[in-house]
C-alpha cells in the first residue's frame, strides 16, 4: 500500500483560503493565483504528509487505544485539508491553464479516495473514528479454534494447508465472525463520503474513483469490461480443471460438477490466488515443477534474507540499494506480543529516503513473491521521489501494484539456478506444471481483482442497500469468480469486511489492472533483453538496459498521463491482455485437453 497524503495544521490553509461559495466571477481570480493555489496546496500537502505517516505507521504497528486516538485524529485533519483544498480547485475552473497546472488542479481535486462534506466539521470527525474503528476490527480480529485465538496469519495457515473440509469451513466462517460489527459503520461512511464526492460534482463517490484514469468514466467501465472478456475463457478452463480435482478430492456431494466451487477449498481466505492447492491439482504424469516453499527451507532462508533477495533483484537492473535505514525500521516478522496490521504494506514515511516494509512474513513461496511486490511500491517510491509532491505517485494505480509483480515474473528455474536456489543441473524449462502453478495465482485472481469494486460501485451507487450488503457480494463471487459460499449466509453477515481492503478503504480495482499490466512490461522487458524463448521463461534478471528504461518510467510519477508513461515504455496506449495470454498460451491448449468431454461453467 502506498503512503496516503495527509492533513495539515490548520494555519496553512489559511493562505488560499478563498471561499468556495464565492462566486468565480466576483474572484476574478488569474492563471497566476491558479500556480500561487498549487504551490501552496502542494506545501501543506508535504507538511502534513510526513506527519501523518509517521502516525499511520505507528499505528499499523503498535494498535492500541492511544495509538488508534492519534490516527483518527490526523486522519481527520488530512480529509480537512485535502477536502478544502479539492472544493478550492472550483474557482479555477474556467481558467485556460496550462497543461501542468491543470494537471496538477485535476490530481487535487480527485487526490482523496474518501471524500467528506467540507462545511460539516462533526461528519469529517465521525469519518475518520468509522474508519479507524474498523480498520482496528480487522487488523486484531481473532477467532477461537480448539481454546486458541488465532489471528488472521494462523488461520490462513490453515486455509493454505489444510485438506480437510470441516476444518477449513471452521476456519473460514470463523474469519468472517469478526466483520458483521463493521456493517453499520460502513453503511454510515458511505453517507458521508456520497454527500462530500457529490460535493465536488461526483455522481457518487464509485464514480469519482473511476474519473482517475485519465480518460471518460464510462469509457474505463468498458474497458474493463473488454479486459475481463479477453481473458475470462482462459479463467473459465482454469475454474473448470481445478473444479474437477476438487470433486476427484473432496466427492461430489461436496463439490458440485458443474456448479460453482464452494469458497473455502482453493488454499486461501478469500479464494483470491489458489497456488497452495497446486499439490491438489498437480498435472499428472507431467514432468514436475518445484516447491518454491520447499527450496526456500532447505537453503535455510528466513525472511530477512528473502527481503535481501529481492532487493537483489532490483540492484541487478541497476536500482541503488534500499537505505540502511530500511532495514532498521522495517518490520519484517509478525512480533509474538502485541495487535499489528499484519496485511503487507510499502512505505515512504517523508517522501524521499524513508522507505520500509510492514509485513508478517512466512517463509513460503507465496510470501517470497509478495516481498517483491513490496519492494516494487518501495523502489517506484523512490524513484519518482525528485518530483513535484503532487506528481509523487502513479499516473495509474494499476502501475504501482505491477512493478513488484513484474519483477517477479522473472524468478523462473534459469533464475533460481543462478542464485543457487535451484541445483546446477536443474532444467531451465518452463513446463506444463510449473505454468499451472503460476496460473493459479496469476489467472485465479482475474476476476477476485474485478469484482470486489464492482461489489462497491454498487453499494456507492445505492444498488445495494445495507440489506443487500452481503448477498450483494456472493452475488458478485458467483457471477465473476464461480464460487460459492460453503454454508449460507445471514443478511447480518459482512462478508466483505473480513477482506483488509473493505475496512481500509483501499480501491481495488487497482490489482486487476496490474495483473494485465504486469505481463505488458514484462513482455517489453523481454523483448528489449532480446529473448527469443516462451515467454513464461524469460528472466530480466541483471538486465540493466532494462533497468534503465523501466526506471525512466518509474521517475515520471505522475508527471503524464498513463498512456503517455505506458508508451513510452511499451509503445502501446492501451491496457493490452495479449501479453498475459501469450504467457500462458501453452497452458490454454493442456486444460482444453484435459477438459474436453467435461461440462464446463456454473
Ligand atoms: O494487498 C495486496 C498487497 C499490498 S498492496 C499485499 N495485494 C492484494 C491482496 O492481497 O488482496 C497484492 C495482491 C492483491
Ligand atoms: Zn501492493
């Protein structure tokens, strides 16, 4: 996750402060107060932003009553500020400015994912405790299995690893007793936030998330929609293969044949990513591919080392090394004793050098993947940390989620060979199993990574009632993803709040973007370093003609559009799902084989 801007103390505002129910007209104001506004905005914007990172930071790692008093406090001075300073943005409407100022008047207006009321002090108040109650919900939920608490690590241990179906459904339905208190909560934020996104001249406050793509609203709409259809057959072959080992596995009464899955037997929380099925699953009589858990424990790796590993990748391409400070400051395991946000984060704590990772870190293949896409947010951090505060951030929020992913693309058997995690005499190929593995994560998230904001655009649009809440959201798991809740669902259940991005706020459609972006750079950086071979066995590693180019894109920030940052990388404007099919092209042909004759769909 990326620092969020914050709130300033209140003096700053003082500068620019011209009333926003001024008329524009009786202001007269000039292109020049347009660049004073931004110079002034963009000084408060730094100001507070350290600070309330700092506070943010300590919060996620220390959850305590005083801890969580601080945050809702400068949670609520930043929405302040950010809410004053985007309704400021009107009295330039009109002007003709130039490109960069304009830009920079666009990034303001839109720069707050939950807007507020600017003129009602007590609801931006009530904002900011909502939000920080139910991010405590979630970041200390516990259920009891056997006399024990578990926390959300322990029991996604058991999702992962466990076969057996009572067991996984206690741990399941166990997770989701914590999100019901958030019901309310929720219902009651998204007031608020309609009534401060219709403010600014937001439908909605989903419509307003959806206008930050540099292109029409209802045009980013469609072009999800068109993503999603170009990827879905291969989504569906997937869905229709594992379906048919989990019958083999757990016998038909418990998994219908051409229904969909229940939820709580794909290997994790949220059947999200189902790579800790693969055993399940595997392809047999095919020549096998690796246990990246079983390499990582062999040779000994915890998880500062697969840290060090990763930031060795990036070091390769030519990225300086991460500060000594990163290290110090990091926290890199689940500590024994107190409640910490244990979902993984990337952090630039002052907006230049003060980079670290939150993150309670297993060493598993899975984690080891998720180190990188934390130091990709820490290294594109960076990067782009010359910028102007305003610029300091993605052009599209897609770009930010891939870099990590992208890099990781490239730990492949040739890679894992060269840092003498795989034996010398490995094969360097790329077969049938170790693709399906990497189809499980990459392929099976598709449609989780759509819907989940599908699911909000239609609470924030008032589809969905708070009544409608949760069957709203199997609703959804059903149609995109083909799953199915294994045991039914109350009204009073909130589903959605047992996933970290509900209660964060945190927009998700971002994680959808990057899984096709991801292969796009992926295969530009490929075809730079001049591979020929499969795509899925291509490795950039220590590739730094590649480096360069790609940090050419990472330093631009925000500075241009999407498309403009994406060309001049890839050569294409476009989010373009061919990379992603090509990858796994050969995989496609093997599940139609192996489902041929079955029904498929649900
Ligand atoms: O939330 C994350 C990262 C932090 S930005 C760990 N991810 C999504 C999730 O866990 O739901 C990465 C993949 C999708
Ligand atoms: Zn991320």
């Amino acid at each position: 996750m990326k620092q969020v801007f914050s709130a300033l103390p209140a003096l700053s505002l003082a500068l620019f402060s011209f009333s926003s129910t001024a008329s524009f007209a009786e202001s007269k104001v000039t292109v020049e107060d347009a660049r004073a506004f931004l110079k002034s905005s963009e000084k408060a914007i730094e100001e507070i932003s350290e600070e309330a990172g700092r506070i943010a930071w300590v919060n996620a790692n220390f959850i305590t009553y005083d801890t969580n008093w601080l945050n809702a406090l400068m949670s609520e001075r930043t929405t302040k500020l950010y809410v004053s300073l985007a309704n400021q943005t009107k009295q330039f409407a009109e002007l003709d400015l130039p490109p960069d100022l304009a830009r920079k008047m666009k990034l303001l207006k839109l720069g707050l994912t939950l807007p507020a009321p600017e003129n009602d002090p007590e609801k931006i108040k009530q904002l900011a405790q909502l939000n920080t109650e139910m991010e405590t919900i979630y970041g200390t939920g516990k259920y009891e299995v056997d006399g024990e608490e578990l926390s959300l690590s322990k029991l996604s241990k058991i999702m992962a690893t466990s076969r057996d179906y009572d067991k996984l459904l206690e741990a399941w339905e166990g997770w989701r007793t914590i999100s019901p208190p958030m019901k309310d909560m929720y219902s009651e934020m998204v007031e608020i936030v309609n009534q401060g996104s219709r403010e600014l001249g937001f439908k909605d406050t989903g419509s307003m998330w959806r206008s930050k793509y540099d292109m029409d609203p209802d045009d980013f709409r469609q072009d999800l929609d068109r993503l999603w259809g170009e990827v879905k057959p291969l989504y569906d072959s997937l869905h229709c293969y594992v379906r048919g080992r989990l019958v083999d596995e757990y016998g038909a009464d418990k998994v219908p044949s051409d229904g969909p899955i229940p939820a709580h037997l794909l290997g994790n929380m949220w059947a999200q990513s189902w790579g800790n099925i693969y055993p399940l699953v595997a392809p047999e009589g095919a020549e096998p591919g690796y246990d990246l858990t079983k390499l990582l424990e062999d040779q000994n790796y915890g998880p500062r080392k697969m840290v060090q590993t990763a930031e060795g990748f990036f070091t390769s391409l030519g990225f300086d090394p991460l500060p000594e400070t990163f290290y110090e400051r990091s926290l890199i395991t689940e500590p024994r004793d107190r409640d910490v946000q244990c979902h993984a984060s990337a952090w630039n704590v002052d907006g230049k050098n003060d980079l670290r990772i939150k993150m309670c870190t297993e060493v598993t293949g899975e984690d080891f993947n998720t180190v990188h896409h934390e130091l990709g947010h820490n290294f594109y951090q960076r990067a782009y940390n010359q910028q102007s505060p305003m610029y300091q951030d993605d052009p599209n929020d897609g770009f930010h989620e891939a870099i990590g992913d992208m890099v990781s693309l490239s730990i492949t058997p040739k890679y894992l060979k060269q840092i003498g995690l795989l034996p010398p005499d490995a094969s360097e190929e790329v077969n049938t199993s170790i693709l399906l593995a990497q189809a499980l994560d990459k392929i099976a998230f598709l449609p989780f990574g759509l819907m989940v904001d599908q699911w909000r655009w239609k609470v924030f649009n008032g589809e969905y009632a708070p009544k409608d809440y949760n069957r709203g959201w199997w609703e959804l798991r059903e149609k995109y993803q083909g799953v199915a809740a294994p045991i039914s669902r109350s009204d009073d259940a909130f589903d959605p709040g047992a996933k970290y991005h509900i209660p964060n706020n945190v927009p998700y459609t971002r994680y959808f973007l990057a899984h096709i972006f991801q292969f796009q750079f992926y295969r530009e950086a490929c075809r730079l370093a001049g591979w020929e071979g499969p795509l899925a066995a291509c490795s950039i590693y220590g590739n730094k003609e590649v480096g360069k180019k790609f940090n050419a894109m990472l330093e631009t920030g925000a500075a241009l559009p999407w498309q403009d940052s994406l060309e001049a990388f890839t050569g294409s404007r476009k989010a373009d799902a061919t990379a992603i099919l090509e990858y796994f092209a050969p995989l496609q042909s093997y599940l139609d084989e192996q489902n041929s004759g079955n029904s498929c769909g649900w």
